[in-house]
C-alpha cells in the first residue's frame, strides 16, 4: 500500500550493498589493501552466517510472504534467486548485523579511539544500516516482521560467540599445526553435515561456494602468511601502498582471479567425474555435466553400485547418486580464493 519509485530503488540498492556477491567481490579488495587480518576472519564470520543461518532456514523451512496480496519487488538475478529460498531467518539482516557489527568492533580496536562520541557513532551507523536493511526487507516483500527479528537474534547470537573465538581462530590458521588437513576435513564434513529442506532451494549452493572460499583462503594463507599476510604488510594510502598503485593490484588481481574460477571449474569439470567413476562413486550433475544427467546415469550407477569393492566398503554404500555439481562449485571456489591470497599477491610481489 505504501510504495514510492524512489523507496523501491533505496532498498533494492541496500540489498544488493549487502548481499553475498558484493561481499564476495569486497573481500578480495580486502585482501589486496593490506588488511588481511580482518579479511579473513571476515571471510570465515561470513561462511559462519551462511551455513547457520541457511541451516536454520532449510530446518525451519518457514516460507516467504504471498506474493500476491504482498508485491516483491526483486530487482536483480541474485534477488530472483534469493526469494526462491525459504524466509525465516532474514540472511541479509542476520549477515549485516554480524559483520557490521564485527568491522566496528575491529576499527575501534585497531585505531584505538578512547573517544565516546566516535565510538557511540560508528555503533549508530551500524544500528541504521541494520533498521534499514531490515525494513527494507519487508517493503520489498521478501521477509515478514518474524524473519527479520529472527535474523537480528540470531544474529547477535552468533556475533557474540564469533567476538569470543576468533582470535583464537586466526592464531590457529595463521601458525598451527595440519591446519590444510584439518580445514579440508572439516570442509567435506560440512558438506554432508547439512539439513535436507522440504523442498529444494539454493541455500546448500551457497553453503558449498563459501566452504569452498574458506578452504581456498585458508590454504593460501597457512602457505603464504609470513609473504604476504603478516601484520608488518604495507596497508593503502600509505607511502609504502598508494592509492594508484592499489588501483594498479585492482586491474590486475580482478583479472586474474575470474580466469582462475573459470579454470578450476573447467579443471574439475573434467576431473571429478573420471575419479568418482574410478572409484565406483555414482554421481549425477544437475547442470554442469549434461552428459550425466537422465535415465543412462541411473542405470550406469547400478551397475557400478554392484561391482564396485571399494564402495561397498565406502559409507555412501546406501546412497544412490551422489551430484557432482556440488564438487564441481566447491573446487571452483576454492581455486578462486586460494588465487586470491596466494596466485595474486605473488604476481604483486613480482610486479
């Protein structure tokens, strides 16, 4: 009932500010400024909201408003997307309220102001940014007043537990021990450590892309810290780091990651498919691969099923097809991300 061109294109844009993709695309830039610390524990609070809160939304699968009587207004293709997800709780204001919350957090600690005013400021444009993401959410019809309070208690559940830990996180990452092999276990556990909604929806997607960003990213930095991500790195509008030359890293480094993505997933593409088949994994592909999608994959997979040695052995004896899709986006990403900490600032570092 109450609906203005210029309302609709504010939180349209809000959306898009806040969404997956953007800070997919930010955190790189992150990354390249010098500030790799709050990079990527930003990179993980990010994965952490994605899991729990698409886990919560797929558990509960609570749907979205009518649409009609209410009017959704979805702007763009990752919109599109998203309204085919279920509702509660809001992930765009579940994530705003976890990394806003968490970049004030490390701006106040990182410049050291004592000062009351600034940091009762910097709290009061997180707390805008926040109502106005929320509201947003309702005008534009993609939530009710129930998804955006779970969001927002949810939330600060999980800011509050990440605030706890995640110093402890990063001094693991950065020197421990088999942290590539712990990471990729854990990476492949939570890929089946995952709820099955009551009708398919792209949550688990995401959930794969950023398991497969935080592998990559954590990878990358356990070989390449004391290089390129120790704290002593320069940092932009810096003399050592100037703007034009992070301009220059821009130019290059955007580039570079996009032809990584599209040769770890041609790569894996390829791979994946010839070791499940070794193996005697049947697989599927709901996209990638057409030619193991239909009734030939089925019964290729039975076959296999009742030959293979090695997957009666296997736990996935009772699974009936396995889709490759999901290794396919998890390797992709992963090759993106390592790209991101390691390819690129090596290509810095020779330039």
């Amino acid at each position: 009932k109450h609906q203005h061109k210029f309302l609709d294109a504010l939180f349209s844009g809000l959306s898009c500010i806040v969404s997956v993709p953007f800070y997919t695309a930010f955190l790189p830039l992150l990354f390249w400024s010098g500030h790799g610390k709050l990079a990527r524990q930003m990179t993980l609070l990010m994965a952490l909201c994605d899991y729990l809160g698409n886990c919560i939304k797929d558990v509960v699968s609570a749907p979205r408003p009518n649409c009609p009587p209410v009017r959704r207004i979805t702007a763009t293709k990752d919109e599109e997307e998203n309204a085919l997800e279920y509702g509660l709780p809001s992930s765009h204001t579940l994530n705003t309220v976890c990394l806003s919350g968490f970049l004030v957090c490390y701006v106040l600690s990182y410049t050291q102001s004592e000062d009351a005013f600034v940091k009762l400021g910097a709290v009061t444009l997180a707390c805008l940014l926040v109502g106005f993401i929320g509201f947003g959410r309702i005008y534009l019809g993609m939530h009710s007043l129930i998804d955006i309070i779970g969001g927002l208690v949810f939330g600060f559940m999980i800011l509050a537990i990440w605030l706890s830990v995640h110093e402890y996180v990063d001094a693991f990452i950065v020197s421990g021990q088999n942290v590539t092999s712990f990471w990729a276990a854990l990476s492949f556990l939570l890929l089946f450590a995952y709820p099955t909604p009551e009708f398919p929806t792209p949550s688990f997607e995401y959930h794969t892309a950023f398991d497969g960003v935080v592998f990559g990213i954590v990878t990358g930095i356990q070989q390449t810290y004391h290089q390129f991500h120790h704290e002593a790195v320069p940092r932009i509008f810096t003399s050592q780091l100037t703007f034009p030359t992070f301009l220059g890293r821009m130019l290059v480094g955007i580039p570079t990651i996009l032809i990584v993505k599209f040769c770890s997933k041609a790569l894996a593409k390829w791979i994946l498919p010839v070791v499940s088949n070794t193996l005697g994994i049947p697989i599927k592909s709901t996209s990638y691969v057409p030619m193991l999608n239909g009734s030939a994959t089925d019964k290729k997979s039975s076959e296999i099923k009742q030959s293979s040695y090695i997957h009666k052995m296997l736990f996935f004896s009772q699974q009936d097809l396995f889709d490759v899709d999901t290794g396919i986006r998890f390797l992709q990403y992963a090759g993106l991300a390592w790209s991101v900490v390691d390819l690129v600032p090596s290509l810095f570092s020779h330039l």
